[in-house]
C-alpha cells in the first residue's frame, strides 16, 4: 500500500480501546469494497489496544499505524488526516464498527451525486442491553447549538456538495 492512492482511508484514533478494537478492524477488513486504507494512530494507550491492532497489521497490507505521545482526540485526528492517502476520509472510532456494505454504499453515492462529503446514520449499540438503535448523522445540524453549529455550516460552505445516505438500504439500493 505504500504510497499508493486509494478511494477511502478509514481513519481509526485509538486511545485505550482494547475491548472494542479487534472487532473494528475485522468489520473494516470485511467490506464488499476493496479500494481503501486502514490508517490507525495510536495516542499513547497503556493497554493491550496497540498489540491487537499490530497483530492485525501483520497480517494485512491495507493496515497502517503510527503511535504518538498521548494528545488528545484532536490532535489524533489532525494527524490521521494529514498521513491519509485516501481521496476521501471514513472516520471510525476504536469502539465502532462497519457494516459489510458501508464502503460500497458511499462510494455509489459519491460517484452518482459527484459529493465532497456523504453524511449517513449509525447504529449506536447499548452495551448493556444488547438494543442497537439508528441514529442521525452527526454533522445534521440538529446536533448542534452555537458556535458548534457555525462550524458546521461553515464545513458545507466549502464543499460543492454533500449527500445524505441513509443506512439500512432499502430494496432498491436508496436510502
């Protein structure tokens, strides 16, 4: 993969997340689409979370992963996203996980709407209970208040376009 351009880089920050790790890489190994990066930055975790994620690294070439001092989520980010090779971002927390179809499903939106960014809904999973329940995107504005919400709007000022894509696919393939 070295140097290589691909369609996405899956951005991962990893902090401590050894109890969710091993089950976010294998969902973004196991996408029905192949042009991607998994880029991983380890902040500085104390727990076994950077082992698994090297076992991983190991085994598959699609898999990088950079370690710095403890910096924070921002600083993790900034520099996920200044080492991406990917034509677009695809941002995934240690503690969350693709489904098969993700990739795939924004790649055909951004190739028929010709979009800057594609904004979807989640799962979000209760760990206790089991329940996985659909959540709006993050960036909706009805997520955000203030100064909050001025940056999101600034965010869309600078791109041509963005698409909604909705999860679950209905039979058609629109969401």
């Amino acid at each position: 993969m070295a140097g290589k351009t691909v369609m996405f880089s899956i951005c991962i920050p990893l902090y401590n997340g050894e109890r969710y790790i091993a089950e976010c890489i294998e969902s973004a190994l196991n996408q029905d689409f192949d042009d991607y990066e998994i880029l991983i930055v380890n902040d500085g975790s104390t727990d076994r979370s950077i082992s698994i994620a090297e076992a991983y690294a190991k085994k598959n070439d699609k898999i990088r992963i950079l370690t710095q001092e403890n910096r924070g989520i921002f600083h993790t980010r900034l520099h996920l996203f200044q080492e991406a090779k990917g034509q677009y971002i695809f941002s995934l927390d240690a503690d969350d996980y693709l489904e098969p179809t993700a990739l795939s499903t924004v790649a055909q939106s951004i190739l028929k709407n010709h979009s800057d960014i594609v904004l979807y809904n989640y799962f979000q999973l209760d760990d206790a209970s089991g329940q996985r329940e659909l959540q709006p995107p993050i960036f909706m504005e009805a997520n955000y208040r203030g100064s909050d919400l001025m940056s999101v709007r600034e965010l869309f000022l600078f791109t041509k376009k963005f698409t909604y894509c909705k999860f679950p696919l209905d039979k058609q393939g629109e969401g």
